[in-house]
C-alpha cells in the first residue's frame, strides 16, 4: 500500500515538473503582434473567430472595417477542464483555481506596408468581494457571507454586492502570442486549401 502511495507522489512530482518546463516555454514565446501578407480583412476576422470560438471565447464584437475582433469575458478554466487552454502556465492554473478570474481578447488589426498587422491584447481581471467584520475568530466563517458554522453558504450582503468589483491585473502576454500563433496557422491553411482548389 505504501509503495502505491509513493508511485502516486512520484507521479504528481513528474507532471509538475512536466507543467513548470511548459509554462518556461509559453513564458519565452514571441510578441503580441503579427504580420501577415495575402489575405483580407474577411479572412482575418474569420481566422480570428475561429481560434477564439475554439478556445471558449464567446465573440462580442467581429468588423473587418473597424479592424477589431472583441470577445466577452470568459471565465478561467480550472484544473478539470482539461480541454481548454486560456491557463498557459501552471501559475495561471493555481490562480484561476484560487481567485474568480477572468479573460477578454481584443485583436485588433490594419494595413501596414502591404502586410496586415494583427495587435493581441489579452485582459486579465479577478473578482474582489469586499469581506464583513468579525468579532472574534471563532465567528470567521462569517468574512465572506452570512454563513452559520454547521453550513458554509456563500451569499453576499446587498453591500457587498455593491462594492463587489473586478480589479485589472496584467495583461496575459503568453495567451495572446498563442492566440497569433494559431490565428497565423489557421490563416496558412486556408491559404493552402485555397491553392489546392
């Protein structure tokens, strides 16, 4: 039995391993711009919707004369939803399990040299619920809500919920790069089916 428990730490130590070299990876990527040539502003808008769309992005606003592509908020992914890919390192993953977060792309996009340049901006918030006081550490329970110690309820004062806010933190530069990087991926492969046909 002892032995299986050791297999099990050792294998939660390889894959946090694992986790850290990916996240040193993202960490490295490139910038938040991109050039591309041989496509119009359509293309780019439907490369654009497509990768957002495919990583749980709901689309708030998509115009190619504008040159903006927006999406809404999206709530991070947390440590079982194993399919998305908005945490790019395991620093984002803890946070996102820890705090209420969340994330909004803006691409925006111009003519520039007969290239199209593509700027990613991705918009970090978490939530901040202002707490209650305590009289005493026994009553802690009550910091967030109006809990009892039997049940932990999580339900907000009505001043609570009016001094709620979400706070801007840093951008998420290493979403953003892969965020280019699957545009441009997804723009050469139309590219190509487009040249095969």
């Amino acid at each position: 039995m002892h032995r299986l428990q050791g297999l099990g730490v050792l294998a939660l130590l390889v894959s946090m391993v694992f986790f850290a070299g990916c996240a040193g990876r993202l960490a490295s990527t490139p910038g938040t711009t991109l050039h591309v040539g041989d496509v119009n502003a359509a293309d780019v808008v439907g490369a654009a919707r497509t990768v957002l769309s495919r990583m749980s992005f709901a689309i708030d606003k998509a115009d190619p004369n504008a040159g903006i592509v927006r999406t809404k908020p999206l709530a991070a992914a947390q440590f079982f939803e194993v399919w998305r890919s908005d945490n790019t390192s395991l620093a984002d993953g803890l946070e996102a399990n820890l705090h209420s977060v969340r994330r909004s792309v803006e691409l925006d996009f111009a003519r520039d040299r007969g290239q199209w340049r593509i700027d990613c901006t991705v918009r970090v918030q978490r939530l901040s619920v202002p707490g209650e006081e305590v009289a005493s550490v026994s009553q802690a329970y009550r910091i967030h809500s109006r809990s009892d110690p039997d049940l932990q309820t999580f339900v907000l004062t009505p001043a609570q919920r009016a001094q709620m806010t979400w706070i801007d933190l840093d951008n998420d530069e290493a979403l953003a790069a892969v965020i280019l990087q699957r545009i441009e991926k997804q723009l050469t492969q139309r590219r190509g089916e487009e040249e095969a046909s």
